[in-house]
C-alpha cells in the first residue's frame, strides 16, 4: 500500500500531468488537495491531447476514483465544463468516479473581477496571476466568509451568504478597484442553476480517503503549481496563494502525515516560470529563446510565454527539504537534446558572499546571480529511449550528477510527451505491493 504524494519542485509546469497519469496506473484513487483551475495539465493518449485544470487526470484512467479536497478552491462553470467535455470524448461515464469534498471553497464572480482589476491597478508590481480568482477566494476562505461547496446546494444557505458578503465586496470593487459592481440576483442565478447538476459529487475527502486506506487502496496525491509558489515557502510575494508543498496535501485533504509513504517532486531537466517574480537562472538570449521553443514553454491556462532558464539546483535544493522528497522525477530531458553543454547553477553569489541555500529575503534573492558548472550534452534524440542503460552516458552523468548534488534519487526519467516516453527507474508502487 502506498499514499504518495506529487508536487513540482519549481514554479509549476514541471509536467506533472504525465507523471500523475503514469503513477495512476497504479493507484486506485487519485486525490487533488490545493489550488484551482490556476493549473493546467496538458495530457497527450495516444494522438489526443486532453487539457484539465481542475480535475485530477487520472480520470482519464476508466476505474480510478478522483477526489478533490477540501483544500482545493472551485469554479463551478469551470468545473462543469471539464466534466462535459470529458463525457464528450468518452471519460466519466459513471459520476461516481469523481467526488468534490464539501468543504471546498468556490470562486464567486467577484474574486474573478478583484483578481483582475488589483493586478491592472498594481501595474509593474503585479503578480502576474492567471486572473482565476485564486487568491482573493483564499482570502476568504482564511477570512471565514468563503462560500463552500456544500453551501451551493442549499439555496437558502447560499443566499444568505452571497447577500452578507456581496455588499463588502461591491463596496471594495466600486471604491476601491473602480469597478462595475455585481448583481446579486444574477449570481444567485448562475450558481444555483449549476447546483443539481453538481449535488451528485458531493462528498467528504477525509473519510473517502481513509475507508481507501482500509480497503488497501493506493492513493495519489496530486499536487499543483509549484513548490517555490508555495505560499509560505515560496518567493513570496511572487507566489499562488496555497500550499503547494507536500504538507498542504495532509490539510488538503484530510489525512494525517504518519500515513504518507513517499513524495515525488517532478522537475524539468531545466526551469521555467510564469508570471512575474525573482528567477535567479533565467536566460535572457538566444539560449532562453532555444528552450522555450524546443520545450513549448507556453503557460496552459493562459498561453503566456514562460520565461526560461537553466537547472538551478539551489532551488531544488529548497524543494527536496521543504517536501522532504524521495525523489526525483525528471522531465523534458529531451528538450536538452541538441545542446553541446548545459548549465547547471549550483549556488548563488551575493556580492562577496558564496550561497548553498535558497534565501528566504526576497531582497537578497533577486540580487543573487548563480554560479553555473557546466555539463556535457548528448547531442542525439532520446526520444525513442525505453531502457535508463540505453541513455546516453551523457544523460546518465546528468542524472548522477543531480543526485550527488541534491542527495535525492532520480527515479524516473521523461524523453517526450508521450505515456511511452518515460524511463522509471525505481516504482514507489511496485515496491511497496
Ligand atoms: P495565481 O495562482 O493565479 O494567484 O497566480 C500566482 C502566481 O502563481 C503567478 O505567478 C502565476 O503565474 C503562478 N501560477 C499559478 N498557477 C500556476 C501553474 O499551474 N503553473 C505555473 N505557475 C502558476
């Protein structure tokens, strides 16, 4: 039995939409415990590419259960959405196999306008959020006047709730934002004509997941976005507004720590990050142009470029302690193909001052410039690669070499998008069975 956490070990987009589905295969119930449809899972099955920001992809997987925390927030157009389209090409025939726990915190018509108009109010000192409302229903959930899941689907309970906090937020978005104020009744409308069709997958996470336990159930607990976004441990300001690491995965859900058996951080071979913030390896020239190109570094939920720069393993660093990881999955590793050296930050220089560790002084982050060593490239395509001994000794030099430097496994390796472009070198399911 294994209860196994995934998050990136980045600023999100790491890939962990593949790994997710790959480690499904495995588990029986997939869980997801933080964040929103801020996220975006591009997932390639067979020749059809299925983009999810909400639901974990294991519903792709016909039989697996998938849960959505209490930790999670939720937009129930978006999520109606999802679930349309999914039953469109054939997945979740049978509504079971998705449940939202009560608890979940929905994004109401006004986190969306806040969210928007304080990133256009605050011009150079914008987030760059995805504009989802992510933040803004957090802030409520945290204030205690956040509207749940469970609340939709009693009307009465609803309205009393939309009509005590609509006045606060129309007051803030009127004189504050300089914004159209909204309607209740139209919103009242909106979101109680989406709850009959969302009463079927109401349920509670916590329980769901321990009687998974009992049954001997592995379980998958999918994380979104990033570690360095986490709000705590991130580059805050700079950061989502959840907890992106392991440990939101335990409040996120509803299990205890004692029961989770690994963590899995998902890296890309090199980095990226979108929105605005301190990114200590980014390359600014033709070599960040050549990475996003060859990677299609351009942001799922919203199309922005990202920006792009070398593996920074101060960083990584930060994600193996913060999420206490027992590996590492690589990816993308195939984006490196032609190049005929890498680069590799292996700590930062503050003015006199030689760095190891990831600085919590946003200051002095974004005064940090990184020392870099440099590797051999394998110059040659991976792509077709099935077997870790048939890599490349290139390849399997910047594996150890990552190891060595983060004392944390690698155990999977990704050469392409495809579910049969994955090189695993330790299962943490098949080991526990
Ligand atoms: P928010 O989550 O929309 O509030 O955005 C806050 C920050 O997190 C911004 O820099 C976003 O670009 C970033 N962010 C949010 N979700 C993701 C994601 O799934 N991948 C990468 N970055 C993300």
């Amino acid at each position: 039995m294994a209860n196994l956490i995934i998050v990136g070990a980045q600023w999100g987009d790491e890939g962990k939409g593949k790994i997710v589905d790959i480690y499904t295969e495995y588990a029986q119930d997939v869980v997801r415990f933080q964040g929103g449809n801020n996220a975006g899972h591009t997932l390639v099955v067979g020749d059809q590419k299925t983009v999810l920001h909400l639901i974990p992809s294991g519903i792709l997987h016909e039989g697996k259960r998938c849960i959505i925390g209490n930790g999670v927030v939720l937009d129930p157009k978006v999520f109606l959405e999802e679930i349309e389209g999914l039953k469109k090409k054939g997945y979740l025939q049978d509504d079971r196999q998705l449940m939202v726990d009560g608890a979940v915190n929905l994004i109401m018509p006004y986190h969306k306008r806040i969210d928007i108009a304080r990133e256009l109010k605050s011009g150079a000192k914008k987030i760059g959020t995805t504009g989802r409302g992510i933040g803004p229903t957090y802030e409520d959930k945290v204030g205690r006047r956040g509207i749940r899941f469970a609340d939709l689907l009693k009307p009465e309970t609803f309205k009393r709730k939309l009509h005590e906090v609509l006045a606060e937020k129309n007051f803030y978005l009127e004189n504050f934002l300089d914004e159209q104020p909204l309607d209740e009744q139209e919103i009242s409308d909106e979101y109680l004509g989406y709850a009959e069709k969302l009463r079927c997958y109401l349920g509670r996470a916590s329980t769901e997941i321990d009687r998974a336990i009992k049954a001997g159930h592995n379980i998958l607990f999918e994380g979104a976005q990033g570690s360095l976004l986490d709000v705590d441990h991130g580059t805050y300001p700079y950061v989502t507004s959840s907890s992106t690491v392991a440990g939101g995965a335990c409040t996120g859900a509803g299990i205890g720590p004692s029961l989770i058996t690994d963590v899995i951080g998902i890296s890309k071979a090199y980095v990226t990050r979108v929105g605005e913030g301190p990114f200590p390896t980014e390359l600014h020239d033709e070599m960040g142009e050549r990475l996003r190109a060859a990677g299609h570094e351009f942001g799922a939920t919203t199309g922005r470029p990202r920006r792009t720069g070398w593996l920074d393993i101060v960083a990584l660093k930060e994600a193996v302690r913060t999420n206490g990881l027992t590996g590492i999955a690589l990816t993308k590793m195939d984006v490196l193909n032609d190049l005929e050296t890498i680069k590799v930050c292996t700590a930062y220089k503050h003015g006199e001052r030689l760095l190891e560790e990831f600085p919590q002084d946003f200051d002095i982050l974004r005064e940090c410039t990184p020392v870099y060593e440099e590797v051999a490239g394998w110059q040659s395509d991976i792509n077709a690669v099935q077997k870790y001994a048939e890599l490349p000794q290139q390849v399997r030099d910047y594996v150890d070499k990552i190891e060595a430097w983060t004392g944390c496994p690698v155990v999977l390796v990704s050469v392409g998008p495809r579910r049969d472009q994955t090189i695993q070198r330790i299962n943490p399911f098949a080991e526990k069975n």
